[in-house]
C-alpha cells in the first residue's frame, strides 16, 4: 500500500490561506488521495479526494501534481476553527479499499 | 440524521476482562471498519468488514474480534489478551470502493481500571 509523509506540524495566520503538503511517492495509477481533519477527541471528517484532476468542494482545494507523487490540501481563507490534524491517505485499489493507512498527520495551528 | 453513533462514549475494563465497544450507522453503507488511535498518533485499522457476515483483519487485529450479523451494526470486542487496550476507538463506514470517502463516529474511549 502506498504511505503518506506529511509534516508534523504547520502555522497558519487567521484569514490566510493554509497550504498542507503530502508526498505520496508511491501512489499506483487507480489510487485516490483523501484529505480527512480531526479536531481533538473527535472523529476524523472528510475534507475532499482526487484521482488526478484537481478538485475543490466548499471546504477546500486539492491540487494534485501531474506525477501524483504530492498533493497540497489548501483552505483557502483560514480560521479559528480549522485548528486541527489534518490526514492525507491514499486508498487501495477495490479489492482492498478498507486498508487504508493514516499516518500521523500534520497539525495545523491557525493563529489570530 | 444520518450518521454512525459509536457507545458508550466512554468505558473502564478491568483486568482480564471482555468489553464490546458498539458501532452503527443508519447510512445504508456496505463496508465498516474499526481504528484505534493512541495518544498523539494516527489511526490502525484493527478490522474491516465489506459485506455483512464478513470481515477481514487489518494491520492490529490481535486480542480484537468482531461480528458483522447485520448491515447496520459491527461490534468491536476487546479480549483479555489485548493486553494494551487503553486507546481511542474509532469506528467508520463507506460505500466500498477506492472511491468513496468514510465517515467516522464520534469514538469511544477505553481505559483500564
């Protein structure tokens, strides 16, 4: 399966645009990239995936380089609120999509 | 609303003893999956199950079991021989498919007495 390295940690100032990156090297054809967050002592919520298009919803943007080896999750006005750990996973081909992996993620601090 | 509700929220084994953690969703998903998280780490997937009576391990699964009877429902059993057991379960569910995002309950905490 392929692994995610994320870094540890990343600040953010409050209306600002909050870029998270992960490399994903090893990533096979087929395989999405999903973003997930999760505020303390929550469950983790779904942010936004991609196969090799980049995509926004209405929480963010993710832009996928053309090799796929990264991604870069944006949030593109900060807030308070978005402080959390965010995850990028890369999920299995059908015949094993439950084994996903999730490192240990980056924890975004956004400051005011 | 639909969504995935995971009881008790939180919960105290005593040595040597059984606990079953409770997992369901309302969401009409197929797959549904069991993560533990420990302090400041991410998650491991401890089972995962696709289709209702079916289920596989995933990268943790020693000293767990589970059930998968019905489609709504996977309950998580932490044994005794789980012998680390103090963790932040997570339960989620999905569409199967590489193509298809989780949804995550709001978790259950386990600690030892």
């Amino acid at each position: 399966d392929a692994k995610t390295t994320q870094p540890p940690s990343m600040d953010c100032a409050e209306g600002r645009a909050a870029n998270l990156p992960c490399n994903h090297s090893t990533i096979s054809g087929n395989e999405y990239v999903y973003w997930y967050r999760q505020i303390h002592s929550q469950g983790p919520q779904y942010i936004i995936h991609g196969l090799k298009n980049n995509e926004t919803n209405e929480m963010a943007s993710l832009i996928i380089t053309e090799d796929r080896k990264s991604s870069t999750l944006i949030l593109p006005h900060a807030t308070l609120r978005d402080t959390a750990v965010y995850y990028c996973i890369v999920r299995p081909t059908n015949t094993n999509a439950g084994k996903s992996t999730f490192g240990d993620g980056t924890t975004l601090t956004v400051k005011p | 609303d639909g969504g995935i509700t995971q009881s008790p929220k939180y919960l105290f084994r005593k040595e040597g003893q059984n606990v079953t953690l409770s997992c369901e969703q309302n969401l009409n998903h197929d797959a549904m999956y069991w993560y533990r998280q420990d302090p400041g780490q991410g998650l491991r997937l401890i089972y995962y199950s696709q289709i209702v009576n079916d289920f596989q391990k995933g990268d943790i699964a020693e000293g767990y079991s589970v059930s998968r009877e019905k489609k709504e429902s996977f309950p998580l059993t932490v044994t005794s021989a789980q012998k680390n057991p103090t963790a932040f379960y997570l339960c989620a569910s999905g569409r199967d498919g590489s193509n298809q995002p989780q949804h995550f309950g709001d978790g259950t905490r386990l600690s030892i007495l």
